[in-house]
C-alpha cells in the first residue's frame, strides 16, 4: 500500500460531506449524459458558470433543506486526511514549479460533498463527478463517484488511482493559473481533449515527483493508468452505447489519455505537457 505518510504537506480541504442541498436532475441521465452531450466532464469541469447553470436548468433540480453534518463526518475522518495528503503534495510540486518560473502558485481548495454542493459555476450534483470550478479555483469531489468508476467503466478504485483524479482536477487548476483555460480555441473539441490531455500530463508530473519520494509500492503505478484508460471517452462509449463515436468525443481515447499521464510521470517536466496544450 502507498505510503502516504512520506507526505509532509497539507492542503486546504472543506469537508461538507451530508450537510448540502438534496438535488435530483428531473430528466435522469447523470454522468453519462453529461460527459456525452453537453460536454462537461467528470475530470475538469471547464464551462462557464452560465454553462452549468443552464445544464441544471435542463434538467430540472429539487432541492430540501440543509441538513447538520452526521456524526461519521463530523471531525477529519480518514479520507479527508487522505485528501489533504494529496492535494498538499501536489502544492508542494507546484510551489517548486512555479518559483523556479519566477511566478508565484495560488492553491486550490478541495471541497469533500454529497450528492450536491453550491460552487462558483453554480449548483452542482454528483452526477457530474469530480470537478474543477474556475470561478473559485476549488476542486469538488464526491468520493463515492470511484464505486462509479469501477463498476461501469472498469476503473481501479485504489488510493493511488484517487490520487491521480485529485492531480487531474489540480492540473486543470494549474492551467488557469496559467492563463491556458481561457484561450482562443480552448473551447472547441480539438481545446477540449487538449486541456485534458495536459491535465493527464501534469497529474503525471505529480506521481514522478511522489514516486522519487518513494510513496509508491512497486506496481501501484498502475491503479492510476487504470483510471485514466478508464476515462477515454472510447472506453465510456463503449461500454454506455455499445459504439465508438470519435466525433463527440471531449476528453480524449484510452490510449491517448494513459500516454499523456505516462509522459509527465516519465520525465517529471511540465514543459513536455505543454505540446498537449
């Protein structure tokens, strides 16, 4: 098993884990309809707040009083130390990266819920899967989403493969830090799948930088490679309709999206990603 310990650092995570608003879509669909039609993807949210306001418009949403957090969530639980862990060691990579650029790194939040949240880009529900919001340079995840993962599209569901999905939403914080999300461009199919083959890349980064440390065992490498094969929009296809459409596709094959993560975490340099971009 990882040995998370090694990391030192910590990052800033809000855990509101059954204290947000109750929110059913009224058409059904969740995850798959969103990846597939509307272009919002479970692995980098990069829409507008206008955008995700008019997702949930479509839909239709339900929404009960907030409840108090339950007891099991009440203090740091195991995952939310574990979500510290990571997204601490990627503030870690990232200060390094960005001071020896003369530039200084903002840190992302990670926010821990349930079924929904209120963001930045507006009301959002599990169904979209983990994301990053832009507008509040906040990541949003829902754990349970990896049960998801493993038993539609044959995902690992492994601390390390969680790790990777954590370093690809903070890869998408990284480009904004940039200035990349918001490029001409960046908002057509080929700046899609782009934008998340770079994300892959610099997920990969992380894990070179982790496995020097030596947190990894040998062979746990692969939960992450799993994941990302996992998340090809071929594989999701595939396994939702039965078909492979390249023509809708937003985030990129299997193939594509494992070389991606495989370039970072062979050569450790953010400067390979940027040929993705």
């Amino acid at each position: 098993m990882a040995n998370w310990d090694i990391l030192s650092g910590s990052g800033n995570v809000e855990d509101r884990r059954g204290t947000t608003p109750a929110m059913a879509f009224a058409g059904g669909g969740g995850i798959v309809v969103l990846l597939l039609t509307l272009g919002l993807n479970y692995l980098g949210l990069n829409v507008s707040p206008d955008t995700v306001s008019g997702v949930l418009d479509t839909f239709g949403t339900t929404q009960v009083d907030s409840q108090p957090q339950p007891a099991e969530f009440q203090g740091r639980d195991s995952y939310e130390v574990f979500a510290s862990k990571i997204l601490g060691s990627t503030n870690d990579v990232w200060n390094a990266t960005f001071a020896k650029n003369g530039q200084t790194y903002g840190e992302p939040r990670l926010v821990l819920f349930r079924n929904a949240t209120q963001t930045g880009c507006g009301l959002a529900s599990s169904a979209v899967g983990p994301f990053y919001c832009p507008s509040d340079q906040t990541i949003y995840l829902d754990e349970t989403f990896f049960e998801e993962l493993q038993s539609r599209f044959g995902g690992s569901t492994g601390e390390v493969a969680q790790a990777y999905v954590i370093a690809h939403e903070v890869g998408h914080h990284v480009q904004n830090e940039l200035g990349y999300l918001n490029q001409p461009g960046s908002s057509t199919q080929h700046g899609s799948i782009a934008t998340e083959l770079q994300a892959d890349c610099y997920a990969g980064v992380w894990a070179h930088s982790v496995n020097q440390n030596g947190v990894f065992e040998t062979g746990e490498i692969n939960q992450a490679l799993s994941a990302a094969a996992a998340v090809g929009d071929d594989n999701i296809q595939q396994k939702t309709e039965g078909r492979v459409n390249p023509e809708t596709w937003t985030h990129g094959s299997s193939e594509q999206r494992v070389s991606a993560f495989t370039t970072g975490l062979n050569t450790g340099q953010p400067s390979q990603c940027m040929e993705l971009q």
